[in-house]
C-alpha cells in the first residue's frame, strides 16, 4: 500500500536525502554505463524524479527507495564532500497483508533508544547519533545489521552494554534488563586513539579513528573531503591555518617536521597576500630587453614565486611585460603565448621587445606549428593545432584575456587544460586578464583549474557551493550568484592571484571620467525603432520565451539604436573636432555603424573583417600622424590589447553588455604612457534601451569589483535585467 502523505519520516531526513539525490542529478549525463559520473542508466529516471520533487512532496516509499539506491553512488557523493553515512535510514510503510509487521516494527522502534534481548544477543535501536554511534563501537563484539537498522551485542558484552545504558537512558525490555542487572557495569577501558595531521603533496591529511566531534570540527574545514578508500579526511592547504588551530584544540598529532613546514606555508601565504598587492621589490632580470616599473618587478616577483597564477593587474599596467620577463626570469622557454587573434601582433612586437635574442612565431593557417623560444597562437584554432602542440614539450604557458576560458565546456578550454597539464611542474603557467570575473565569480572555476589550483579552493564543487551561492532549484543547480566573495578574494591573493589598481602604482596617471550624451533619433528611425519595440514588448508579454527569440529581439532594438544614431554621432564628433585639437577614439558594435563613421572621419579602423596586419597600420597612422584625429573600432576586435594614447577621448556609440568591455575599451587610452584626463563619452539614444542598458552596466559594476577588489556584490546579468524591464513595461 502506498502511502500518499509523509507519517513518521521527519523533515531533516527528507531534506538530507532530496539534497544527495540533488547531487548526483546535477551530475548525471545519462549514460547507461557505470561510468562513475551521475546515476546509472537504470536508475536515472527515478533519481530525477526524486531530485525534481520538493521535500514536501515525498513519500515514505520514495524516502525508502531512494535511500537505499544512494548506497551505490557513495563513492561519488564523497567526491562531492557529502558522506553518506550521515543520512539518517528512513521509516518504511509496509503492506497490510502482516507479511512484513515485525520488520516495521523494528523499523518504527529504531526512533527509540531501547534495547531488547533476543536468540542471546542484545538488540540495539536508538535514532542516529555521530555520539552513540561513537560509544556503541566501543562495546566489545559489537555489529551493526544493516538489514534490520540496529546495533548487535553478544551476552558476554552485558557489562560493557549496561554502563552504556545507564548513561544514555536506553529503555530494555524485562527480559534486557535482568540480564543486564546480573552483570557488573564495565567501563570501556581508555584506547589510545590514532590523531594525527600531517602533509602530502599540496594536502593536509587528518588520519584519525573514529571520533564524534573531530568530525564535526573537520567538516567545518573549507574545501574539506572524505577520501572513502584511505578513510582519511583530506584538507587543501589553504586552510592550514585554521587546520593547525583545530589540531591543536582536538589533541591532534602533529610531527615537528610537519609543524615547522606547515609554519613555513602559513608563513608563505601571508607574504603571498601581501606580495599580491606590491607596489614595488628588488628583483634583478638579466638581458631583458628594457626597465620595468617598480610596481612590475613586484608582479614578476609574485609570478615566479607562485608559478601558476593569475596576473591580474587593472589594464594598461603591463601585463604582457610582466608576463615576458618572468618566463625570462625563470628560463622557461619554449614558452607558449595563446591569445585572441586580433592580438598576435602585439605580442610578436612584444616578445621581440623584451626578448632580445629569442625567436617567435605566430603560428596560423599557412605556417602551421614550429618550433620557437615563444609561440603564439590564437583561441580560435587551439583546438585544431593542440597535439603539435603538446609535442613541443612547452616549459610554460601564458593565456591572454583568461577570461576567454571560462566555460569549462568549450573546446579551447578543455584544449587549454590539456596543454597546461603538459606544462611539468617546475614551469609556468600565467592568466592574463584585467577582468579575471565577467559576471560572476563561477567564470573563474575552469581558469583556476587550467592553473591548476582549484584543489585549494576545495575542488571545483566546493568553489561552486561556497563562492556561487549554489542554489537547488525545480531545474537544478544554479551557480549564477555570489558568497563570501571578501573571503574569495583573500585567498586567491594568498594563493595565487597579483592585482594593483592604477590608482595604487601610477599616481601621475590621471583618473578617468565619464559622461552621457543624450540625443534623439531623427523621425525616419525613431519610427523604426518603436515598431520594432512593439513587437518586441508583444513578444515580452506573451505566455513564455525562448532564449533565441529573445536575443533576437534586444538585438534588433541594439541595431537600430545604433544606426539611428549615426548622424547625431557623426554631429558630435564634428563639433568636437571643430572645439580642440585632441584626438578621438570611436567605438561601435555593427558593421555599418563602424563603417559609416569611419568613411566620414578619415577611414580608420578597426573591424573583424580587417586582417591584422591593416589593424596595426590603424592603430600605428592613429598614433604617430597627427592629421589622423580619428580611429573608430568594433568592440569585439579593438577593446582590447591595443595602445592608443595618442588620444584621451573615447566615444562609445554603441554599448556592449558587460562593464569589463568597456573598462577595456576606455583604457586603450587610459594606460600607460597617457599624460591627460581620460573622458568617456557615451552616446545615448533618448527613449531607447540604451538608457536602460547604461544604468545596469554601471550597477553590475560591483559585481566585477566583488572579486577582484573583495567586497560584497548583488548579481543579476545586464541581459536577463534589461528583459525583466521590458516584461515590467507590458504589465
């Protein structure tokens, strides 16, 4: 008989199953094989359907069921840092035909302490405790009956079992207790327990025998995990402090070798934390090809002492020269550069640069992969290039623009992890990025992973669980948000992660400011745009959306927003022109916006369609012609890695979607080398989304200064906010 309603299960037991069902469905691919990655084909449905229904929702057979179909997946939610010994077995509702009344029974004493005396051996049932658990093993001959949920005693542990009785108030039965009454209680001797805490690899180890409340204190441990095969809690060697302080409260063992090099990491990650933020060190680099900053030997310092880190400075600091001279430093060579394509250039001038006597090659279509003291190549065609590649045997790896691999599901990204697994431990590998967070702090989960650090973030569901804000929904796991992101930030510092604000190293570098310029569409496309309006917010208002319809439909708007503003860009670019003899830097997102503007103001630019060898020539006539007073870019291919200090104005006629695009792009001016007040121009087109577009970047602002400054953010995409705007304007 099914029971429709919940009788005797208790809320923390369902909540503690629905969330390890939860667990293995957010892994599950389906796959019919024991592939160790989510459930088995044959158990699939049933463990979706457990983790599709609300706790409230369960039945006691589906607690039963689900109960003992966890026991195969143990293995894997160890790996997740959920053991399943900690779920408490759940009541059954058995039939009505009496076949199974005494198992019920049984089932329905265990929420009891009681003990009976049953064929000469004592029967325990008591609701699961970690404490009585603890003291029940210590009783000698003692076995757990997995099959009827209840501990087994041996009449000649009478003694042992009524001292356990009588100071955890278990109810016998008559026949129990007599027998107890004739025997002496014993007091289980003291047993010198196995504690220790030492190091393995970059882990901690805490090896102990079972013990109630160091468990408990070892769960509390970030990044913590329960290796099922050695029956040792693992610890990543961040969190050695902490650990050190547990240890010591719990009586933990601890070697004098181990305490002295777990002092010299404690030791280490504070200067790691303070090195990360270094405006300056002395830090000799023979034959590099130039004089670095004080606050660049400072980052190099960082990288070579680390290895595998992020250089993570704010743009326009150097990142490429530091990243140069530290691979020089540490004589890493051949060391591979991989980067967006529109950049190869500007290492190649670099690399030769910093590098005197170091040869390079760009590796592309017709010169394929050769050997060379730098290689560089471009994201795009990674993937195809990535076995010649690994056969060169690469001492170091540099990635540009990191952020470039932050789906952990891309192609370049798994080709990226692939090739720095290759790199050997005593080389390098570098992330380069100014924007190391996009949006949210998950975009840096497979980055740490290609420098191969997410162990000591806990490993990669750790990281999701605590710095995501990992949220359980009807759909599964959502890792869009953001926690504990100041105490994100001090450990990436501490581990691996040098950042300096302008602010902070070039004080003779001015601030930037920005401003909004807002203008009307003339009629002809103002009356566009609200028919495309129209039906954009008819769309909107309808039953439901999809994702590619409404990409479409704010793209459309995006468009013609910024067509329609073309001559009132074209207007302000003249006066301002006509009122200074600066130079001016015009950014646009559509081809014919780029197009147009750039055909009226001299004919540069930079576009995707440009090979980059017309890129460069751009960006040079920009530079060093003082009669080419304009440059107009598409975000994509000119926001960054470009240097275009010739200018200190930046006009953006068209907005991207996140504020890392634009930080990037105001700082191709604002950078070194600038001695003006850089001023950011944005071109608004009034009763448009663009306003609305402006206002969510500038707030989504904390978001990307969550990490990379460390203080606390709110989180929402600009895209899924732009849409909830437009929804709110049908309603």
């Amino acid at each position: 008989m099914k029971t429709e309603t919940l009788q005797h299960n208790t809320k923390d037991v369902i909540n503690d199953l629905w969330e390890a069902v939860s667990l293995i469905a957010a892994n599950c691919d389906g796959a019919e094989a024991q592939d160790g990655v989510g459930f088995n084909g044959s158990d699939t449905k049933f463990g979706q359907r457990c983790a599709d229904t609300l706790p409230e929702n369960w039945t006691d057979a589906m607690a039963s069921e689900c109960y003992k179909m966890l026991k195969k997946y143990s293995n894997q939610l160890e790996s997740l840092c959920f053991d399943y010994d900690d779920l408490s077995a759940p009541i059954e509702v058995f039939g009505a035909d009496g076949r199974d009344d005494a198992r019920q029974a049984d089932y329905l004493r265990r929420g009891k302490s009681r003990i009976e005396f049953v064929n000469n051996e004592f029967h325990i049932y008591f609701k699961y405790s970690a404490d009585l658990v603890s003291k029940v093993r210590n009783i000698m001959g003692s076995e757990w009956d997995g099959t009827n949920y209840r501990w087994v005693v041996e009449a000649d542990g009478a003694g042992l079992l009524r001292s356990f009785a009588e100071q955890n108030g278990f109810e016998c039965t008559d026949e129990a207790l007599q027998i107890l009454m004739d025997h002496e209680a014993v007091v289980p001797e003291e047993v010198a327990k196995k504690r220790a805490l030492y190091i393995e690899g970059r882990d901690l180890i805490f090896d102990f025998d079972y013990d109630a409340d160091l468990v408990e204190a070892v769960k509390g441990l970030t990044g913590r995990r329960w290796d099922t095969k050695r029956k040792v809690w693992v610890v990543p060697m961040s969190s050695a402090d902490t650990a050190v302080t547990l240890a010591a409260f719990h009586d933990v063992e601890i070697s004098d070798e181990t305490r002295e090099a777990l002092s010299d990491h404690i030791e280490g990650s504070d200067r790691r934390g303070m090195q990360s933020e270094a405006t300056d060190a002395e830090f000799d680099i023979p034959n590099l090809g130039g004089t670095l900053r004080p606050f660049q030997r400072a980052g190099v310092l960082y990288a070579t002492n680390t290895r595998r880190c992020f250089i993570a400075d704010q743009m326009g600091l150097g990142k490429t020269v530091q990243a140069l001279a530290s691979v020089l430093a540490e004589n890493t060579f051949p060391t591979l550069v991989v980067c967006p394509a529109s950049l190869k250039t500007n290492w190649e001038r670099e690399a030769r640069k910093w590098l005197p006597g170091k040869n390079v090659h760009i590796v592309d279509s017709k010169s394929g992969v050769k050997n060379a003291d730098i290689v560089i190549i471009n994201y795009d065609i990674l993937t195809k290039h990535e076995d010649a590649l690994i056969a060169l045997g690469f001492q170091a790896l540099v990635f540009d623009e990191s952020h470039y691999a932050k789906n952990p599901t891309a192609k370049r990204t798994q080709a990226l992890k692939n090739i720095a697994s290759a790199i050997p431990a005593e080389g390098m590998v570098l992330a380069l990025t100014g924007t190391p967070v996009l949006n949210r702090p998950i975009e840096l989960v497979s980055q740490l992973e290609i420098i191969d650090r997410i162990d000591e973030f806990g490993g990669s569901w750790n990281f999701r669980k605590r710095y995501c804000n990992a949220n359980k929904t009807r759909f599964g796991w959502d890792f869009s948000g953001s926690a504990n992101s100041e105490e994100l930030n001090d450990l990436l510092r501490r581990t691996c992660y040098v950042r300096r604000n302008k602010s902070e190293v070039l004080k003779e570098l001015p601030d930037k400011a920005r401003y909004q310029v807002n203008v009307d569409l003339n009629g002809p496309a103002m009356a566009a745009y609200r028919r495309a309006e129209l039906d954009a917010l008819s769309y909107f208002g309808g039953s439901g959306q999809d994702s590619a319809n409404t990409l479409s439909n704010i793209t459309t708007l995006k468009r013609l927003a910024g067509e329609g503003k073309i001559e009132a860009a074209c207007e302000w670019i003249d006066t301002f022109l006509d009122s200074t003899d600066r130079k001016l830097v015009v950014f646009a997102h559509h081809v014919a916006v780029v197009d147009e503007i750039a055909s009226r103001f001299g004919g540069l630019r930079v576009a995707g369609k440009d090979s980059a060898e017309a890129r460069q020539e751009a960006v040079d006539s920009f530079q060093n012609d003082p009669d080419a007073r304009v440059i107009v870019l598409n975000m994509k291919a000119g926001g960054v890695g470009l240097t275009l200090t010739a200018a200190s104005d930046v006009l953006f006629v068209e907005q991207g979607w996140t504020p890392a695009e634009h930080d990037q792009a105001e700082d191709r001016c604002h950078r070194i080398g600038q001695d003006d007040n850089v001023s950011a121009w944005y071109l608004l087109a009034d009763g448009t989304i663009d306003d609305d577009i402006y206002e969510l970047i500038e707030a989504k602002r904390v978001i990307v200064d969550s990490v990379t400054d460390g203080e606390e953010p709110d989180s929402n995409t600009v895209l899924n906010d732009l849409v909830k705007r437009l929804i709110a304007r049908t309603q």
